[in-house]
C-alpha cells in the first residue's frame, strides 16, 4: 500500500484561492449576524405600539429588554464551549432555526411574563449562533483574509439594525407590529434551510477531532478539488489536542492575561453601544433638539458600523491589532468629550455621533476578530462565546447606567463626560497588551540570540 502523503489543513485553506463554497459560507455567517442585529433591535420599534396592544405600559418594558440580553449572554457562555465539543455546523442551524420559531410566536404572547420567557429564549438562541458563525467564518478564511472576513462579518450587526428600522417603517402602519415579529422570525428559518443545504462542518474542526477520512476529502474536494479527488492524502492539524473543559485553556499555556485584556475591552465597548443606542434619542431631545434628531443620530451610528467593520481587516493587517483599537478607543474618548464641551450646530453633533460610531462599531468588529484569531480551532468557538458572553454584561449595564445618570438629573455635559470613561478603561487594557506582547517578543529575540549557534 503506497504511503499517504501528509497534509496540513490549515495549509490547505491558506494556500488556496476562495472557492465557491468559502464565499456562500461568508455570506450565511454574515446573513446571521444581519439576523441577529434585526431581533435585537426589533424590540425598541414596537414596543411602543406592543405596549397599546398588549396593555403593558412601556415603562415595564425595561425587564423585556433585559431579558433577550441575558438570554444573549447565557446563549454564548453556553454553546461556545459546546460548538467546539461537537461542532459548529449542527449548533448554529439549530440555535438559528430556535431564535427563528421564538420570534415567530412572539406575537402570541397574552402577557407580560409570557413575552418575558419568549425574549429570553430567543435571546439564548440568538447568542447561541454567533460563536460557532464566527469560528466557521474564521476557519474558512485563509489565514492573509481571515480579520477582513470575521469583521465583515460583524459587520452584519448594524446592518441588521438598520433592516429593523426599516422593516418597522414599512409594516408596522399597514400591517400592525405582530408582522414585524413573523418577517423576523421567518427570515432565520429560511438562512437555517440554506445552512443546512450549503455549509459543511469546519473541516479544520473535523480534522481536530480524528473524523473520517472520507468526510474530510469530501469537503477538502470543494475547496481545492485536486485534493480531494484522491486516496493520496491524509490531512492533519498542527494544535495539540486539549481535552477536558475548553474554558480551562482560555487561561492556561500563557493566555490568561491576553483573555482579561480582551474581556474587558469587549465589555467596554459594548456598554458604550448600547448605551449610545438606548440613550442618545433622550439625550439629544432633552438638549432641545427634535425627537427626528434622535432618529438621525441613531441611523448615522448603524451606518457607521456597516462602512467601518469591513476594513477593520485591512487595517489591522497593515497597522497591527493594537493600534488600530488604540486610535478608535483615542478617537471614541476625544469626540466624546468634544460633546460635553462645545456648543455645536446640528450637522456638527451628527457629523461627530457618525465619527464616534466608526470608532465604536469598528473596534468591536476588530475585538471580534481578534477574539476569533488569538485562540486555536479547537477553543475557537468557546473563546469568541466568553468574550461576547461577558462583553454582553457591559451591554446589559449601558442602559443601566445610562437610567441612572438620567435619574439622578445630571447635566448633558457630565453624561457624555462619564461616557468617555469606559473608553479609557478600554484603551487602557489595550496599551497594557500590546506593552505584554512587545515584552513576551523581546524576551523570545533575547532567548534566540542566546541559544543561536556562534
């Protein structure tokens, strides 16, 4: 029997050109994120015309936004550390296709505890899907591509949010709000059909966990075909195989550190958007601008987001991780302040709530793909789960804070002085890795020119 010859599979992917297959997958991850950036923000537009229906009165609606956000948090701290125990492709059908079925029966909902359960469970699929998307995305991109790909596919988000918006508009005056929650619903049910259809496992998944070798050459044929047409090959991982609880490895072989400084800016960074998304309509109308301000506003900040996310990528690539959320987080905190300080004209402050959202929505897609790129494939999705899982209890905490500030009366100069505060906390962690990592890469230089040959 002729000797088989070796391959990496990481090689594979990275010295191939995108096939077909690749790009469908991009664009399903993509079209989640889109899914998921339209349901949780579906709630604020009909809320209002839920809350007459439903004989809620909006000020309970607080616990109903709560909700979905921790059902989001669980989702991710769950099915991370899951995906990468038995895959990606099968946990994020299913959690699509459940967010999907729970936003269809929302409109059922008689009360106030039932639409409660219903947006927690939805929330837990929703969080659900994104770890093993993105970890599908990032093992599917050759490496040179990989930042530019998961990114993008962040880039989703805002997208999504602006799709409510205009989902909302367009429904909601004809067809009452319940339509809004059927087009919603559906929507993720017919991506999961096309998944299912479309979308193999991660062979790099696949290949980490010793599947057979006809599988793997099935789905190596759809990304370079000479490879896959034959007997001639056997495909291996270069990551050693860590058994036992993923979480463990995110603070074990000497990432503890790097985890902590990536938590916190996540946590960080999604405080400031939800709060910007939540609070800046009240704000800018309490400053004696029209409530159109507050749409605007919100608008220009999602239009942000689809414009800065996809070149987070490039940029990354060409200035390195580290600088590029360093800038953003500077210029975050700069316009933030700008704010509170100067008196300026309505294409001003709109002008500088656009900057501030290239700044804010690019480093989180950034973060993201940071989060996807620093842990191995077979911690992946577990490591971009934890971080979105605790990331999201600064988003549960934006409008928390955002609430308190507003009850206890204080001026708008001090709400945006205290908005730049996380932004500090952030770029601080940020200055701190990068020094850990210049460190770690001195010493390695140190180490080689010590034990090189004389």
């Amino acid at each position: 029997m002729a000797q088989l010859e070796v391959l990496k599979i990481r090689d594979v992917v990275d010295s191939r050109p995108l096939g077909i297959m690749q790009w469908v997958t991009m664009a399903l991850c993509f079209s989640v994120a889109v899914l998921d950036g339209t349901d949780t923000l579906m709630m604020g537009f009909v809320a209002p015309p839920m809350s007459a229906s439903l004989h809620i009165p909006m000020k309970e609606f607080g616990p109903v936004f709560s909700a979905a956000l921790v059902g989001l948090l669980l989702g991710a701290l769950i099915c991370g550390p899951l995906a990468d125990k038995i895959g990606r492709r099968w946990l994020l059908i299913g959690c699509t296709t459940f967010f999907g079925l729970l936003t269809v029966i929302t409109p059922s909902a008689q009360t106030f505890d039932q639409l409660l359960v219903i947006r927690f469970l939805t929330g837990l699929g929703l969080g659900g899907a994104m770890p093993s998307a993105v970890a599908i995305a990032s093992e599917y991109s050759p490496s040179r591509m990989a930042r530019t790909f998961v990114a993008s596919v962040f880039c989703g988000m805002p997208t999504g949010g602006m799709i409510a918006g205009i989902l909302s508009y367009m429904l909601i005056p004809h067809t009452g709000w319940q339509s809004v929650f059927y087009v919603g619903g559906i929507l993720p049910l017919v991506i999961a059909v096309a998944l299912i259809a479309l979308v193999p496992e991660s062979v790099c998944f696949l290949v980490g966990k010793g599947a057979s070798a006809e599988r793997i050459r099935k789905i190596v044929g759809r990304i370079s075909p000479e490879l896959g047409d034959t007997n001639r090959y056997r495909f291996i991982s270069d990551e050693p195989v860590r058994s036992g609880v993923p979480v463990k490895y995110l603070f074990t072989e000497g990432r503890a550190s790097q985890t902590i400084l990536l938590w916190i800016p996540y946590a960080m960074n999604l405080l400031i958007l939800y709060f910007v998304g939540s609070w800046m309509p009240a704000l800018l109308h309490s400053a004696a601008l029209p409530v159109s301000a507050g749409i605007v506003a919100v608008s220009l900040w999602n239009a942000a987001g689809v414009f800065s996310s996809p070149v987070q990528g490039v940029l990354m690539n060409r200035f390195s991780p580290g600088k590029v959320l360093f800038a953003e987080f500077f210029g975050y905190i700069t316009l933030t302040l700008l704010l509170s300080t100067i008196n300026l004209s309505f294409v001003s402050i709109m002008s500088t709530i656009f900057v501030m959202g290239i700044c804010v929505q690019g480093a989180q897609a950034a973060l993201n793909a940071l989060a996807a790129e620093i842990y191995p494939t077979n911690i992946r999705s577990t490591g971009v789960g934890w971080a979105l899982g605790v990331g999201r209890v600064g988003s549960i905490a934006g409008p928390l804070l955002g609430g308190a500030m507003v009850a206890l009366n204080w001026d708008l100069s001090t709400i945006f002085v205290a908005a730049a505060l996380p932004g500090g906390i952030a770029m601080v962690c940020v200055v701190a890795n990068m020094l850990m990592r210049r460190g770690k890469l001195l010493h390695q230089r140190a180490h080689d020119t010590q034990t090189a040959p004389h």
